[in-house]
C-alpha cells in the first residue's frame, strides 16, 4: 500500500558549482531552527563533507540522497524516515542543478531528485556583477525542463542592498527570495580538497550564527516557507527488506570516528533489517 509525503520541502538548487550553495542551505537551516522549526536536511549524491555543515547547522543527522546509486524506491524511503519528527526539510544540490551521471539525461542529478520527491527549487544564482542578465539566467533554467518547478532566486554574493533590488526588479517570476552579501565573515575556512569536516575547531559556531541572521536580514524568510509548503504530496512504496529476520544473524563492525563517518543510512538500516547486528568502534 502506498503512502504519501506531505512534509514542506524545498531544494537548493545551483545554477552551477562552486556558488556557495552549501553557505545558502546551512544559512536557512539555522535560521528556520531560530524560529522554532525541526528542520530534515538532506545532500544530494555522494558528498561526505557537506552534510557535517548541514549537521551543525540543523542539530540533526543529515542524509545523503543519491539518484544513481540507490534508486527512487531508496531515496523517497529515506527522505520519509528522516523527517518523520520534522516541520520542514531541506536538500542541498549537487554541482549545477541538472548536472549528474550523464551529460544528455536528469539520472543523478539534483533536478531528478527534486521531481522524485515534488519539491520546488530554490535556485542558487551568483548575482556578482550581474542586474538584468539574472532574467536571462533564470529564463533558461525554468524553460530548459518545464517538469521542474523553480519557485525562486536566491542572489548569491551581493554588493549591497541596492543590488538585491535591482536583482528584484529584473526577475518577476519566480521571485527573487533574498540573498547574501559577499562578506569573509560569512565564508567557510578552505575545506581543503574535501579533508576538512566542520568540526569545531576548524569551523566556529560563530559562522554559524552570522550566516543564520544574514538569511534573517537578506531573505524573506516567510516567502521561502510559503515556497517549501507548495510542494506538491508524492506516493511511494514503503521499504520492505527481503527475507528480514528477528534476531540478528551476523556482526558487522563500522568504523566511526573523525576518518571514518561517511556512511548511506540507508545501507546500514537495510543491513539491520536483513539481520546484521551493526558494532560501531
């Protein structure tokens, strides 16, 4: 029997790589958790760095969310299962937002993840040095794929308020939703080629924080919230794992620690189901 997900979500989306998409989603997340709100966060493909952002910045588990390899039937079952206690999720692209497995299909890429799971986008733009043309961006990325719902811009690396404006005026449809100013203040230290998580030392609290009252300063906020509930429901097959069993058959050692973290919960909740007892050291 079927089963229905109703949770606001919204996907944050890039236009390309490289924009700041990461600052963009832990940003809102803290700033949605200021509010009150129990916020799901997700990354999509296989990314191990970004999602211990997402960690910090939601002050829960992030899960990862990979079209290619673990299939719609996987990622609609784990979206379900990490927002079961949560008022809104939010997904983090990958790369650009139709980037993926192959140049000439969606498979694995951010858009075909966020039409598995209806959920509008929240497209990621790097507004610097730019006024009108973001019309001519945003065009291309709301014709190029009409099964996509863009329901917004963010204007990403601002020069000031006046910019935001002008970037306003330019874009109707979708509305441009806020932005950030380029600001070292609110920029992550180098992560180094993917060798530095967002441990404390490395990262303070204290970027978390400005980056959560620049999203309260720069974005509409309730817009963004309007644009998470109009996702539309979605049915999917609850997971069922084949031949489950009662008592654990096998002993399974996971290693975990500040090496060895990046893990697919969804592989490591299949192997429980089918008998596995998980120790982790």
């Amino acid at each position: 029997m079927a089963n229905s997900i109703t949770i606001p979500r919204l996907v944050v989306g890039g236009a390309a790589s490289g924009i700041g998409k990461t600052s963009v989603m832990v940003g809102l997340a803290r700033a949605l958790r200021e509010r009150g709100l129990k916020v799901a966060v997700f990354k999509c493909g296989p990314d191990y760095l970004d999602p211990t952002y997402h960690v910090r910045a939601a002050g829960r588990a992030c899960h990862n969310l990979d079209g290619w390899m673990m299939g719609r039937k996987a990622v609609l079952g784990t979206f379900t299962r990490a927002c079961a206690d949560a008022d809104i999720a939010l997904i983090e692209g990958m790369m650009g937002l139709f980037d993926g497995a192959s140049p000439i299909s969606e498979e694995g890429s951010t858009a075909e993840i966020a039409k598995w799971l209806n959920a509008p986008v929240m497209l990621v733009v790097d507004a610097s040095g730019i006024a009108r043309t973001l019309a001519a961006i945003v065009r291309g990325f709301t014709e190029f794929d009409r099964e996509l719902r863009v329901a917004g811009v963010f204007c990403n690396r601002l020069g000031s308020q006046g910019h935001l404006k002008l970037l306003r005026e330019s874009v109707s449809q979708p509305p441009v939703l806020g932005g950030l100013p380029s600001d070292q203040a609110l920029v992550f230290p180098e992560r180094h080629l993917g060798l530095r998580t967002a441990d404390e030392r490395s990262v303070p609290d204290s970027i978390f924080a400005r980056l959560g009252e620049a999203i309260s300063q720069w974005c509409d906020l309730a817009a963004i919230i309007d644009a998470a509930n109009s996702a539309a429901p979605v049915d999917f097959e609850p997971l069922t794992a084949r031949n489950a069993v009662a008592t654990p058959s096998c002993k399974i050692g996971i290693a975990f620690d500040e090496a060895f973290h990046f893990y697919y919960e969804y592989n490591l909740a299949l192997l429980e189901s089918l008998g596995a007892e998980l120790v982790y050291f």
